[in-house]
C-alpha cells in the first residue's frame, strides 16, 4: 500500500465531502454529485504483506484480554468466632462469595488462585426489622474501639518489583490492623492500556504478601485493578470474622469512561459495626489540566457504585460510609512557580510557601474537589519528579517543576492521623511512595445488648400492627422540567415527611406491566427509604438525556413525561407527574437524517426532525425527483469534526485516548446543533471525544445491527469484510469509508502522535461495530471471556480496513 496513495486518498475524500465554511451550514442541495468517495484498492498479496508487516496475525488474538473480578461477599454476620486455615508459603487469603451457595466462604490462597472457599457458621438475623431501626440506636449497643490502619500509595512508572518494599510498608514498630495499598502505572504497556490485562498484578501482589508476612499474619481482603491502578486491602487475619460486605468498583475516567490509563478503584466493607471506602485513583496529567483532574474526580465519585443486593439502592463513595480514605497519584501540580525557585523552597523545606501555589490546595480550599475531605500537613518533599534510581530531581529536557503530586486524603469523624510521609529509600520510579497511619475509631458490638436492642424492636414491630395507618406528606406532586439538551442534566428535589404515628417504608415501585418504576432518562435517588415518625427526607429527580435514551426522543417514539408511583408499605401509593421540553440535537440522530439535513438541526422543528427520522419526509422527497441531489455523502457534523482534527491535530499525542473537557463537548454540541461549526474549542483532545461520543450516540451505529453478526463471523477474512460492508446502506458505508481513511492519515504521522493501529482498531470497533439491544445482556451474561472475544473480533474488523484500502 503506498503512504502516498493513502494520503492522497483521505485528502481528496475530504475535500469531496467538504461543507463550505464561510457561513454556518449554507450549501445548495445538490451536493452529492460533486462528492463521490474515491479510494484506490490494494492486491491481495499487498494486503498480506502489510498485515505480516506489522505482525497482526502472530500476535493481535494474545493481544487483548480482560481480567475477571470475583464479586465480594458478606465474611460474616454478627458472628463472634469462625474457622480459618492458614496454607500456602505466604499465608495469604483472599474473601469473596461462593456463587454455588449464598453462605459466605474463606480458605486460604495458593499460587495459582488467590480466592477459595471455606464455611462461616450461620448466625442469627432478626427478621423484620429494619436496618434503619438498628442503627439509630447503636449507640446503645456498641462501644468504641481504635484500630490502626496503613495507607500507602505509590506510582511506580510501570517497573517491576524488583526492590524490597520493607522501606515504605515496614517502618513503624507495631504492625497495623488493616492495611490499604494503592499502585498507579503498575503496568505501561499496551495490553493493560488497551484490555486491563497484566502480568504486573500477580508480581507486586505477591512482593507486598512477602513484605507484610514479615511482621504478622495477615488475610487479603480484596484486590481490584483497572488498567495500572490496583488497590489491595489486607487484615490481621484474626479480624477476618468481622469483615463483611466486602464490594469492589472501578471507575475509567479516559475517553469515553473506557480508553486511557485513568480513573480509579474502590473497596468497600463493613469492619464491625463501621463501614469503610477505600478509593485508589489516577487523575489527569500535566501542569495546566488542573480541571480536567477535577472533572476526573467528580465523575469517579458520581460513577463508583457499590450493590448491596440487586434490589437496593447503591451506596456511593461517600453515601453509606463512615470511613473514606482516598489516595493516589492525584497530579496535582506547583503553580506559578519556576523551577529554580521551587527548588529553592525545597532546599530550605518551604513547604508551607510551596503549599499556597499547590493546585490541590488552592481546589480544596474553594470545594471544587474532595469537599468534606481532610489532608494531613506536608512535612516532606514533592514527591515527583526523580531521575529512577536517585533521589535527583528531573534532569530530562522536559525537567519538570516538583510536585507533591501523590496524596492521602481521609473523611470521618473518628479517624485520627499520626504520620504522614513519604519514602526516599524507595528509588525504583520517577515518584516517591507516600504512606499515612491512621488511628481510627471503630463500633464494636456488644452482643447481650444488641439482643436486647432487637427483642425492644420486635415487641415495637407487635404493637404499630394495630396502630394507624402510615402517613407522608409530599412538598410537590408535579415536577416540571425546563428545556432539555443532550448531555446536560437537570435536577430537582422532592421532600416527603412522614406525618404519621408509625414508621414507613417508602419507595417507587413499578406501574402495572413496566419493568423499571421510571424511563430511562430518569434518575431518582434513593429508590427506597425507612421513615420513622417526624422524619423528612429528600428525594433528587434528575433528568439526563444520554446516548441510550436521545434517539427515541429525537424520533418522537418518546417524549420527556412520566409518572412515578411512591408507595407506602401497607398504606397508600402517590402519583407523582414529571414532565419537559427535549430540544432535539444531532447527537443521538440517525445517520439517514442527518445526510438528509442541509441546515442545523436547531433550525428545524421537533416535527421535521421527527419526520427526517421516521423516514417520511425522505418519501416525501423522493416523489418525482432524484435523491441524489437531496443527500450529503456522510453527515456534515462528523465532516465539520473531522476536518478541525485534520487541519490541527495530526500530530498530537494520544489523540483518541486522552480525554477532553465535559464544558468542551457541550460547546461542540452546540456549535454543531446551532449552526457554528467554527467555533470549536482549543482543547483538541475534546473534539476527538466529541467525534467518538457522536459516533456511539447514532441511532443505528455506523455498522447497523442487522450487521453486525455478519461482521464478527467474517472479521479475519478481509474479502468477506468487504462483501459485507458492500451490503450496508450507502450512507453507512461511506462514513465507514471516509473515517477509516482518516485513521490512516492520522496513521502517517505515528512517529510524532505515538498512534498506533492497534490502539485505533480497537476504539473505533468498539464505536462502529455496537451489539444489538437485545444481545447485549445475553452477552454480559456469557462473562468476561465472551465479551473479550467479541471485541478482539470488533477490533480485526476494523483493523482489516487500516491497513487495507477498499474500493466498491
């Protein structure tokens, strides 16, 4: 395949399908005529080489695989004693349920599978009463007792663990109770970056299983990875009956919530009678990205979700736990400061002067970021950047300013801080592990009081059966949104008091034959409360239009009303009515409309929308003239982001998997919903998201469904590929046609922009090739495996027509 074709290939498509910019979307309607896609085709014995050339078959199947979490289960309930082994050359223990049996298991890890089973003795639960109850009164039936935690987190820079960790996890004379430990770029390499697979896990989890073992028996409660970020929690193996509820969550914060090795980790678990959250995260990177690291918090802390039971509300990172410590390479950066002079401030141990020009400080002390969070003074020296090996600041050409950018933040009332620092004998990375101890005040059950708390509660339960019968009060019965754009959630809240004698359970429940109390682009939180006399508690309702929910409202087949059902146990149901006006957008469109539009979807009516969507404004058309001059070639949305990433973008680094600003895409929305494509942002990672978000919004992917079988079948055989793809509507296939000849232009330039065919293939076949709807449980439900298979699959489908050229 020659470079030089290909270039000029994807120049003369692009310019064919160019949209005149000189003012917003004006073109006459016969465009198509003059934008006829042109690609030249290779031989079959080119394709061959080039796929050898860049070793696709040897090595793309081993390429892209995905490690499995087990879900985390309850250790116990209330119990005061339970059995355990100790095997295995390091002792270690993993916990996590027994999917065969709703008992909760324990046994002893070995070297080639760290999680087992083991019975825990059943224990008493008293029936019938709520939680809620319980824990209003565990004052009563609990008293405080201080454990010690570690907390540790290290950026390693994706080397191998070939130092001893005794300096950073062994240094204080009493061991702790509990430990947490965080690793961010455990692993660089394409495998981890692309499919969260890692041969890294196994080797530090088993170097920190060496170095804990050193000072005391310990169990691991549970280790969970995303890409390079891996969170361990590990317990004195005598408190492993008091640990229950132990749950894990990852949240990916790259492009789209998928690509890039960003974002973060969680554990949850009930410690006695005290729930704790540990969160180990990632955040964006460079000086001046200090918003994005905000929006990467936020959106780690609105995503990351922990499931009790599938019925019940999820708790959050911060809703449901007393105890939330964060670490991690947080990347927040020294302002306004040189270099030099930071130095200078090192030097002298300035820190308090280094500490005012501190992103992190400056964004916690207006709330922006870990609001209700407390951090511990800095007594010690930025932790980034070394020379690996030294304790020698950066002597690269980048020589980037020192930064303490790996930190330990912790939210409760009980939790009390006595060290916090860094480690300088650890020398293997560019940073510097952190570690903080904590003492921390945990409720532990006093057992002849509980039972007398429950037997109080259960004689309460016999009377309020012939009491009245429960009472709420709403503060509204009619919610009304305004105007509603795609992307831009809305919220609004509803206060219900319960003015009746005896306590209530209330919650939304389904209308007759629905599956779900609420449509899709309705959100309520929580779901379900306990209400005892005199209690008030706020409800939030937000409406947010997203991809699963745009295209339906664009076409008309659903509109922005509902009626929630708020049912009292044993008394009455509510109706509560939700309404709003969706201003349709592009986003979400169907590629058939989209070419059909020759102004900006703003200009138009819901109405004409409706009908462009429906089909019968295109019947309309077609009646005694040639469609021909009514189309555009492809979408001029996705021409308008295309040719800004092609005049400004081909050589920037990590495009496609670094991610832009949520404000941005919104911004690009607007300019190409109102009719401004001019006005794109400077941020061009955010239009490259935008273009991704676009794509994956359609409303039949850009391979439609009834396709999509055909291409996974067919996906290592570029001749079949082609015949498929010759099969799909035409306005279909020239986008398919049009963005992968971009991506090859993007490809001429890998030297400078670090892309490589890999990485795209993968992306963009994640976005052209979506799985039906009703495939995709059936999908989840086959596992981690199947799922890894389909996208290997969606990948070399795209990939066959990277490296090939291909001409109708």
């Amino acid at each position: 395949m020659s470079v030089m074709c290909v270039k000029a290939n994807f120049k003369e498509l692009h310019r064919r399908n160019a949209v005149r910019r000189a003012s917003p979307w004006k073109q006459s309607n016969n465009l198509s005529e003059s934008n006829r896609i042109s690609t030249s085709s290779s031989s079959s014995s080119e394709s061959k080489t080039q796929s050898s050339l860049l070793g696709f078959e040897d090595d793309f199947n081993d390429f892209i695989k995905v490690s499995t979490l087990q879900p985390a289960g309850t250790l116990y309930e209330n119990a005061s004693t339970a059995s355990i082994t100790n095997s295995g050359s390091t002792g270690s223990l993993e916990l996590f349920t027994d999917q065969s049996s709703k008992s909760s298991t324990l046994v002893p890890a070995d070297d080639t599978d760290l999680g087992g089973y083991a019975t825990i003795k059943p224990v008493f639960k008293p029936a019938g009463i709520r939680p809620e109850i319980l824990k209003r009164r565990e004052a009563e039936y609990t008293f405080p007792h201080e454990f010690r935690v570690f907390v540790g987190t290290w950026n390693v820079n994706g080397q191998t663990a070939s130092e001893s960790l005794a300096p950073w996890l062994n240094v204080d004379d009493r061991p702790a109770d509990l430990y947490a430990i965080g690793f961010q770029e455990l692993d660089l390499s394409k495998e981890a970056f692309l499919f969260n697979d890692s041969a890294r896990e196994e080797e530090w989890n088993k170097a920190i299983e060496k170095t804990l073992h050193r000072v005391g028996s310990y169990i691991k409660v549970k280790l969970v990875r995303l890409v390079g970020m891996m969170l361990l929690v590990f317990a004195k193996e005598r408190h492993a009956p008091f640990i229950r509820d132990v749950i894990a969550d990852t949240v990916g914060t790259g492009i789209m919530g998928k690509m890039g090795n960003k974002g973060g980790v969680a554990v949850r678990f009930e410690f006695h009678n005290t729930s704790f959250c540990f969160v180990n995260s990632h955040l964006a990177a460079h000086m001046e990205e200090y918003e994005r690291r905000n929006q990467d918090y936020n959106d780690i802390c609105s995503r990351m979700k922990f499931e009790l039971t599938p019925e019940g509300q999820p708790l959050s990172i911060t809703r449901g736990h007393e105890v939330v410590i964060w670490m991690g390479d947080l990347n927040y950066r020294i302002s306004d400061l040189s270099v030099d002079v930071v130095k200078v401030h090192i030097d002298s141990k300035d820190f308090k002067t280094l500490m005012e020009h501190d992103q992190l400080f400056r964004q916690h002390r207006i709330e922006k970021v870990f609001k209700g969070f407390k951090e511990g003074e800095i007594t010690f020296r930025p932790t980034y950047k070394y020379d690996p090996g030294t304790d020698n600041w950066d002597t690269s050409e980048k020589q980037r300013v020192p930064a303490w950018c790996d930190r330990i933040l912790f939210k409760g009332k009980t939790i009390k801080q006595l060290v916090y620092r860094s480690h300088d004998k650890c020398k293997l990375s560019d940073h510097k592990p952190v570690s903080s101890l904590f003492d921390i005040e945990v409720k532990v059950v006093d057992e002849k009081k509980f039972k007398q708390v429950v037997e109080e509660e259960i004689r309460k339960l016999d009377r309020q059966e012939n009491e009245a019968l429960p009472q709420v009060a709403l503060s509204r019965n009619d919610l009304k949104f305004k105007d509603v754009r795609y992307m831009e959630p809305q919220m609004l809240t509803l206060d219900v008091a319960n003015v009746g004698q005896v306590n209530t359970v209330a919650k939304f429940v389904n209308k007759l034959d629905d599956k779900h109390f609420c449509k899709g682009w309705l959100k309520v939180e929580p779901v379900e409360v306990f209400l005892m006399p005199g209690d008030t508690v706020e409800f939030s309702i937000v409406v947010q239009v997203d991809k699963s929910s745009a295209a339906a409202l664009n076409s008309g087949e659903d509109n922005l009303e509902d009626i929630l059902v708020f049912h009292l146990d044993n008394g009455k149901d509510y109706y509560i009515t939700v309404s709003g006006n969706y201003i349709p957008s592009s986003f979400g469109s169907s590629i058939e409309a989209l070419v059909q539009m020759h102004g900006p979807i703003g200009e138009m009516t819901p109405k004409e929308v409706r009908r462009l969507e429906m089909g019968t404004a295109g019947q309309e058309a077609a009646k005694g003239a040639d469609m021909t001059f009514q189309r555009f070639d492809i979408p001029k949305e996705i021409w308008m982001m295309v040719d800004h990433l092609f005049r400004n973008a081909t050589k920037t680094e990590n495009l496609f998997s670094e991610e832009g600003l949520h404000k941005d895409i919104l911004a690009i929305r607007d300019s190409l919903d109102i009719g401004y494509p001019e006005e794109m942002p400077d941020n061009l990672h955010s239009v490259a998201e935008a273009l991704l978000m676009f794509l994956e919004s359609l409303r039949e992917p850009v391979i439609p469904y009834r396709y999509y079988n055909k291409c996974l079948e067919c996906a290592n055989n570029f001749v079949l590929c082609k015949q498929v793809l010759s099969q799909i509507p035409k306005s279909h296939r020239n986008v398919f046609k049009y963005l992968a000849a971009f991506i090859r232009e993007l490809l001429m330039n890998s030297d400078e922009n670090k892309l490589d065919t890999k990485t795209l293939a993968t992306v963009f076949g994640e976005i052209f090739l979506r799985a039906p709807p009703n495939e995709r449980d059936a999908n989840q439900a086959r596992g981690r495996a199947n799922m890894q298979q389909v996208s290997r699959k969606r990948a070399t489908f795209v990939y066959q027509f990277i490296i090939n050229e291909y001409d109708e």
